[in-house]
C-alpha cells in the first residue's frame, strides 16, 4: 500500500465544489485500488455524526453547508413580508380616507358602476338616469304612447339616491372597498297617482269618456284654495304603469314596456272631499304665524307665502285628499328673509344723570343686538304650527349681545356749566343758560290760549331736524327749519311767518300749535348748539294778552 496526497484534478472530480480534502490510495489483493480519507476535525461539521458519515456504495457524501445561511434568508423573507403588509395596510387605509365622500368600488347604478364618483358627479348621474327612463304604452284598442317619469306624476329624490349611493357597502368595513362584491342603488322615486291618472287619461281616453278626481288649486284672486269638481266616465287603471315604474327604479334610464285596459268609474275623489280639503287649507292661511326675535322684532309670515307651501296629494284609491307642506320652500325662506327682518346690531345706552345720580334723560336708547342662526330650526316649528292648524308666534333661534350703559353727569348748579334752555311763557321769552350763567336770550312766541298752549315741565331735546314737513289735525307746514323736539310735537323751530307774533310775544292772537315760534335765525342757533339731552324747562303763567 502506497501513501499520498492528492492532486489538484482528482480533488476537483472527487468534490466539485472545489472542497480541498486529504486522502490515501491502497490496493487490494486483487490489485483494486481503494480511497481512504483523512477523518476532518469537528469544527469543520455544523450537522450530526451521522451526516458526516462517508457514503457507503457510492464512495462517499457531499459534505452540508453551513447553516448561517439558512438563517439570513429567513431574515430577509420575513422583512419583506413585513413590508408588504406595511405596505398593503397604508394603501387600505388610503384608499378608505379617498372612497370616503365617493361611491365605493363595485358600487352600480342604472347598469354601470358608479365607482369613485363624488356627490357632485352623481347628482348629475341620478337626474340623467331620471330624465331618460320612459315607460312604453299600449291600451286594449291599439293606442300607443311613450311617457317619462315626469309625465307620469313621478318625481325623483336626488337627494335620497346620491346619499343611498356614497352609503351603499359603508357596513362591510372590509367589502367596502372590494370591486368583486357588488350592490346596485335603486332610484329613489315618489308617484303621484293623481297626476298619472290624468296624464293617462288625456292622452289615451276621448274627452267626454274621462273621469276626473276632483281637486284644489289656489285662487290668487280670491287669496283662498277652491274645489274644482270631478266627473264620472272612463279612466285608465294605472297599475301596470306603477309596476313598470318600480321596475325602472331598479333599472332605470331604460324603456318598460306597459300594457293599459279601462273601467267605468266615478270620480275617483268627490267634490265634497275637495271641498273640505280646500277648508282645511284656507284655515291654515287664516292663521297667522309670527316669529319674532325676543327683543321687539317680528316677521309675520303672508299668508301669499303660506299657500306656495301648501299642496295636495291624493289618494285614488281611498278617495282622499292629504295637505302636504313644502318644508323645502319654508327653510328656504327663513333662510331669505328671518335675519333681515330680525337682526339688529347692538347700541350702547348713553343717560344724563344729575349729582344725586338720578337719570335725568336717556340720551341714547340702548338696543340689544340680535343675530338670527340656525333658521332651518325655526322652519322645523312652523311646519309643527301649519300641520296643527294653528298660528301663533315662534321664538326664533338667535345670538343676543347685551348692550352697555355709559352716564354723564349735568351741572346745571354752577357757573359755567352745562348747557340748559329754560322758556318762561309769562315773558315769552327763551334764555339759554350754561349753569347758573345766562349764554343767549330770544323773543318768542308760544302754543296759544286753551287746547294749545305750550305745556309746562321740565324735557329734554330728543330728536332735531334741520328741515320737515310739519303736519297737525288742520294744518300742513312745508319745509319748516331747524327744528329741535323737545315733548312729543313740541319743539323749537323758525317760524317766519310769525315774525308780528314773535315781535309782540301775543301768544293769544299769534300763538301756535304748542311749539315754540322763533326768528329763523334764533332757531338755527338752538339746532346747532343744543345738542340731544339738553334740558328744557317750560316755565310761567299763560298771558292774557301781548307781553311786548
């Protein structure tokens, strides 16, 4: 037996990995060679004795490699799983923040998808659906006729459908979003079976074969509903037309086809129904609703107003008639008109007190603001009032700002002071005073003897106008000047026409109306220098005769 080492060819056939091992070559007896490979150290083995084992028949295993590897590979896969997932969680989760105001994936209407269409888009797409489904028409004597839903008395509810469509699969938080698990949104639609009677009548039954309903209309001659009889004769039974409405509302912006017979009937509503809706209906427009702000505003609803509100729908087959009421119109209206009539910006109170804190006059009248909100609440009670038949006055919701109260106080007790008037018609004399100091002095005149003498007491100016037509019981003064009230319709004011009286100070032969008649020139002084809150003081007997 001869030992040696291995070249370089035979290791890469024994181990084409290209693994370096030791070996020795022996003979047999028989002159075959056999291998014998020098044992490994046990460092150089990840796997159990058994695996390291040489082969048996073959001459020899393949040695394992090491498990490192293994687990690295297994660190990659499992972070990249959980970036998938990371991923596919973020794009649900996208995806539900961008479908929220849009019809969810797999969501159908009218025969196709809807999906990702926002309210906008599927008003559009519900009004377009509504005005092309038609209902196809033939009658037991071969008259034919294609109406729409609009014909036919049957109105659609956008609203309704739209918000039925960005609803529809909201439930299935997880279905929602699948385009596989489909839903199909009817139309929303309401028929008005008095409407598609006479539609159907009018065009498919001669005149003088028709039977009408009897109905109300409002008269806006008379401001009242009025009955209009019915008549008895032919009408068309509208069943199969409902039922070819109903199938539209599933599939709608389609044609259905309908076939139509006839019965001898009387008027579906009598004449006396009518007349006691009418009754009904006029009742409500006698009843006046007001709504006022709390703070002295109203607005009294017309009862033109009113009756826009108020129609009619009737029941063919139960013979009656139902007031309905446009709640619509009613917010719409409250929304137009209440802040107009009601708001009100807040003013601060201004007062003349004296020494003793005594308000002496309210030189400005405070005002508590008023701002009107939430008008569709106000609506919601004047629907109450209108179905119970009953007016009243509604307290409409609003925002109130207190006003503020500012003072100042008058000396009229000391030299030089605050600015006062006082009329002596004994003297018919006015002297103007700042304090206990004597400003001005004019010749007047004042009201004359008995119902109109100027009345005595202590005012305030309240009001000043530099012109105004000055009207009485039996007088009219056109363009009267500088005129400063001061009780009610007594006030200061030029009177040119009364220079003789003003000159003589003959309040019996030249007096006025009870106001205080000055030269143009005087009054114009008083208008520009006794501002609203001046004190007036009307003092004196009433003479007997001309004081001048």
């Amino acid at each position: 037996m001869s030992d040696g080492k291995h070249s370089d060819d035979e290791t890469s056939s024994l181990f084409p990995n290209g693994e370096n091992r030791d070996f020795t070559v022996s003979h047999t007896d028989a002159g075959e060679p056999t291998v014998q490979f020098v044992p490994l150290r046990a460092s150089d083995w990840q796997d159990s004795a058994d695996e390291n084992e040489l082969g048996q028949d073959a001459g020899f295993a393949a040695l394992s490699p090491n498990r490192k590897r293994g687990h690295k590979g297994l660190i990659v896969t499992v972070a990249l799983l959980l970036l998938l997932a990371a991923a596919a969680v973020g794009a649900f989760f996208a995806a539900q923040s961008y479908f929220s105001d849009k019809a969810a994936p797999g969501v159908d209407f009218a025969g196709q998808s809807v999906t990702g269409q926002d309210e906008a888009a599927l008003t559009k797409t519900v009004n377009a659906a509504y005005d092309s489904s038609t209902v196809s028409i033939k009658d037991s004597s071969g008259k034919t006729l294609t109406a729409t839903l609009k014909d036919l008395g049957v109105s659609v509810d956008t609203k309704t459908t739209v918000q039925q469509l960005l609803s529809a699969k909201s439930s299935d938080a997880i279905g929602h979003l699948n385009p596989l698990s489909t839903t199909s949104v009817p139309l929303t639609l309401k028929t008005d079976e008095a409407k598609m009677t006479d539609f159907l009548t009018d065009k498919l039954v001669d005149s003088d074969q028709q039977a009408h309903a009897a109905t109300v209309s409002y008269d806006a001659a008379s401001k009242s509903f009025v009955a209009k009889a019915g008549s008895d004769g032919q009408t068309p039974q509208i069943s199969t037309v409902k039922a070819a409405v109903s199938k539209l509302s599933d599939d709608p912006g389609t044609t259905v086809q309908a076939s139509v017979t006839y019965s001898d009937v009387a008027a579906p509503i009598t004449e006396q129904t009518a007349q006691e809706a009418a009754a009904s209906g006029n009742q409500r427009l006698s009843q006046a609703i007001t709504i006022e702000s709390g703070e002295g505003k109203t607005l009294s609803i017309p009862a033109t107003e009113v009756a826009k509100w108020i129609s009619y729908s009737s029941d063919l087959d139960k013979g009656t008639m139902t007031l309905v009421y446009d709640q619509d119109a009613i917010k719409s209206y409250l929304s137009d008109n209440l802040a107009k009539a009601l708001n009100q910006d807040v003013v601060n109170e201004e007062n003349v007190k004296n020494t003793q804190g005594t308000v002496l006059t309210v030189t400005t009248k405070g005002v508590v603001g008023v701002a009107v909100k939430d008008t569709d609440t106000t609506a919601a009670e004047v629907v109450k009032s209108l179905v119970a038949g009953q007016g009243g006055t509604i307290k409409a919701q609003s925002d109130v700002t207190k006003y503020s109260t500012s003072s100042k106080v008058a000396r009229y007790d000391v030299a030089n002071g605050d600015l006062w008037i006082q009329v002596d018609r004994s003297k018919q004399v006015v002297t103007v005073y700042k304090g206990t100091t004597v400003v001005k002095t004019f010749n007047v005149v004042t009201g004359k003897n008995g119902d109109r003498e100027s009345d005595p007491g202590t005012f305030f100016i309240n009001i000043k106008y530099e012109t105004q037509d000055m009207r009485g019981a039996d007088y009219l003064s056109k363009g009267v000047k500088w005129i400063s009230y001061y009780n009610g319709g007594e006030g200061f004011h030029a009177a040119p026409w009364n220079l003789t009286g003003i000159a003589k100070g003959d309040p019996v032969n030249y007096g006025s109306h009870g106001c205080i008649n000055m030269i143009p020139s005087d009054a114009e002084w008083i208008y520009k220098n006794a501002p609203v809150g001046t004190m007036v003081k009307v003092i004196g007997a009433q003479p007997t005769a001309a004081v001048r």
